[in-house]
C-alpha cells in the first residue's frame, strides 16, 4: 500500500474533477482506473493538523503544545516561542502506521514538511522514516529526490511481506518555483509572484494573481510528471495491480477566492475540499467508480485496515470508505458531516451546507453549498433553524475538542517532562522558507 499525500494542492485544479487547465493528466489516468472521490475533505486547513487526523483518524488527536524554552543552540532568542506553536503528536495516539506494523506490515515513511521533523512524533509505527533534506535552491526536496529515496527502500525491501508507504510531496506547496519548461506550459505571464498566508500584500493585481496560478498550475503538472516516472518505475519491478494507491492532500491553497492567499487562515471549502483518489489493489474490480458521498481524511486510515483485512481499532473515529466503494449506502446516519479547525476557527460541512464559526467574534457564516457552491453568500440570518443546528454540533465537538487538550496536557508531563525538544535550527528555517514562520 502506498499512501501519497500532495502538500495544498486543491481538488479544483485537478483535471479529473473539471478543471480545464492539463495540470494533472497522470493522476487523472490513475482515476479513470481506480475510484474518484467527489467531495472529499480535509481536517485543517494546514499540514500539521491534517495529517495528525489523517494518521490517527480522530478529528483531535492529542498535540503536546510545547512551552517556550531555555536558550536554544543554533537557535536565536527570538525565535524560541515558534517552537511553541509547533507541537507534537503524543505517543498516546494509536496511528494507521502503527496498526499495520503490528500485523507484519513493513512500513516507512518519506516526510517533506518541517511539521514532521525527527522529533514530530509522526514517525509512530514506522520501521524508517525521515524529513527529506531539502534540494539545493529549494525550500523541500523535489518529488524526483523523494521518487529516488523512495526506490531505494523499496530496492531493499523484503519482498515477501507487505509493506505500507506514507510519501509526502511538496509541490504544489509555495514557494512556486517550477522549472522553465514547466513554465513555458503555463505562461505566468508580467505579474508578480507574491505570496502570503493571508491577505495580499498592498499593491497586488489582477496580473499578479493570473501569475501566481500559472506557476501554481506548472507546479502541479511537474508533480504528476513525477509521479508519472515513479508509478512507472514500480510497474517495472512489481505487480501493481495488487498493490493499492491512494493520491489526496492534506489541504489547498486560496488563491484570492475569499480575499486571501495561502493557507491555515480560514476554513473555507477552497482549503478544505482535497482530492481523493484509489487505484489498483482492492479496489481494481471497482474501475471507473466515482464516489458522490461526502468523504474526510480520517476515514482513510479504516478504510486502509480494513484494505489489509485487519479488525478495526476501537480509537478511530472515522469509518470505512469500503462499503462506498462497494456501491453500499452511506455508513453514518444522516446528518453526514465533516469538522475542521485551525487556531480559533471552526466549520461543520455537510452535502448541502458548510458553515463556519469564528470563537475570536463569535460569529457565524452559514453557505448553501448546492446552490452557492463558492461559498459568496451568508444566509445564517435566512435560515436560522440550520444556523442553531451547526452551533449545537460545534458546542458537542469543541467541549470534545477541549477534553483533548486536557489529556494532552496531562500527557506532556509524562511524555516530555514539560518541554517540547525541538531537532535543530535547520527545521526551524525551513518553516520560514515555506511561510509557516512570520516575519
């Protein structure tokens, strides 16, 4: 099995989802032959949360918040309160990984985000797994650096067991840097490349949007020729067919479809809704299936056990994609929701709604996605009785949410004896160069 997650890179730019730019013809290969989930979505906005939901499949798995720390070496003072912000996932968490390696499963993982440096915790349940040395004039290693570390693990495999694959590739992440004969397929044209996670800097244009999505889109089609070379090089090793692939992501990018740039500011369905896609294994007899029921990240880490015949964990929270796959009716009784959060933002989204609470102001954004489906009118005054519906939900899930934080705060004691040790000053400049860390 190999789970391939694509750092914010958006459902809406992907060609078999209707997007009309030719960013992604591998992966949409892949699609026509595997099963295409049509609303798939995202626990967070931002790498570090999503991908903790991800591998725990619980919507809050337990993070130990660190505590500003005594002089760090290589590390200047002022810098010290960001190691603050990057937390660590508890050993407390029972991971997908670690379910398959229980079961005999050789398991490694490739990581590309400085959120999953060595001293992360994401590394549970994984025989090996590293953070990817970042290529010289980039701010990650390229998806051809991962494709190499990737086929020299599996060069030394032991062929007779099965083995779980989690490989992280950065682009579409900012900065966009896509080489040159990437550019000439998406010609960025005179506008500037501006990025920010937020608002856009003063003086920002039409020109400068149109050139930060051409070299966003040139982005995305030098992953899928990536992909496309290391999908083939393992068709020439093995059989494929009976190996399971999933392509997602862990959020998308804005690109000024609510004012903002980036990502990790807002959970606006631009960020949230994510890509999904199987093929090969399992899900080989369902070729050509395209899967209408709204889906999250954290029911991949069941549907992957259930993939490789295990009994379910009880610390799940999501549920089995298999029956939908199977052409089964939805598992969760109406009505069915997905739940993300970032900082001090919230959102519930169903087939039919998406709304959005805000505990900093208190207030409440109500969409209709069916017929406002880029989310650009509030009707929580019109329709009051489905406003009073997502604040009960959000009350159960945030009283959830803080029981979490309370067992994480217990645990840090036990865990790490207060402090949250951060792996060097290197990580700490790659987050800069990937905008986590402002200025």
């Amino acid at each position: 099995m190999i789970l391939i997650l694509v750092d914010a890179l958006r459902r809406d730019h992907v060609g078999t989802y209707g997007y009309h730019q030719p960013t992604t013809p591998f992966i949409d290969e892949l699609g026509a032959r595997g099963v295409v989930f049509e609303d798939a979505l995202s626990q967070a906005p931002q790498t570090l949360n999503s991908t903790a939901s991800l591998f725990t499949s619980r919507h809050f798995p337990l993070l130990l918040w660190g505590v500003e720390h005594d002089p760090i070496p290589g590390v200047a003072d002022d810098r010290r309160e960001q190691w603050a912000r990057t937390p660590r996932l508890a050993a407390a968490n029972l991971t997908v990984a670690e379910v398959l390696s229980a079961a005999g499963y050789q398991t490694v993982a490739l990581f590309n985000n400085p959120h999953q440096h060595a001293t992360s915790g994401f590394s549970q349940g994984f025989d090996s797994a590293r953070l990817l040395d970042r290529d010289a004039g980039q701010a990650y290693a390229r998806v051809d650096s991962l494709t190499t570390a990737f086929l020299d693990w599996h060069s030394g495999r032991d062929p007779e067991r099965a083995y779980f694959a989690y490989l992280h590739l950065m682009e579409p992440h900012n900065p966009y840097r896509p080489p040159a004969e990437y550019q000439a397929l998406f010609p960025p044209g005179s506008g500037r490349h501006l990025y920010a996670n937020g608002p856009p800097p003063p003086g920002f244009t039409g020109s400068d949007l149109e050139t930060m999505t051409a070299l966003y889109d040139a982005e995305i089609r030098f992953l899928d020729d990536g992909l496309r070379r290391l999908v083939g090089e393992l068709e020439l090793r093995t059989d494929l067919e009976k190996t399971l692939i999933i392509i997602t992501a862990d959020h998308g990018d804005e690109l000024l479809d609510h004012g903002g740039l980036g990502h990790g500011k807002t959970v606006e369905l631009e960020l949230l809704r994510i890509p999904m896609i199987m093929t090969g294994g399992p899900v080989g007899p369902h070729a050509g299936t395209r899967v209408e029921a709204l889906v999250r990240n954290i029911d991949l880490a069941p549907t992957i056990v259930e993939m490789a015949g295990l009994d379910e964990p009880g610390d799940f929270q999501g549920r089995s994609l298999v029956p939908l796959i199977d052409g089964a009716e939805p598992a969760i009784e109406p009505p069915e929701i997905s739940y993300a959060w970032i900082a001090e933002l919230r959102s519930l989204t169903s087939a039919e709604w998406h709304c959005m609470r805000d505990l900093a102001n208190g207030r409440l954004t109500l969409y209709h996605r069916s017929e406002d489906p880029r989310g650009t009118l509030d009707v929580a005054g019109e329709r009051p009785e489905i406003a009073e519906l997502c604040l009960a939900a959000l009350d159960r899930l945030e009283a959830e949410g803080e029981e979490a934080r309370r067992t994480a705060e217990a645990l840090k004691t036990v865990e790490t004896d207060g402090a949250i040790t951060p792996e060097n000053a290197a990580v700490l400049e790659q987050l800069k160069a990937l905008g986590y860390v402002e200025e």
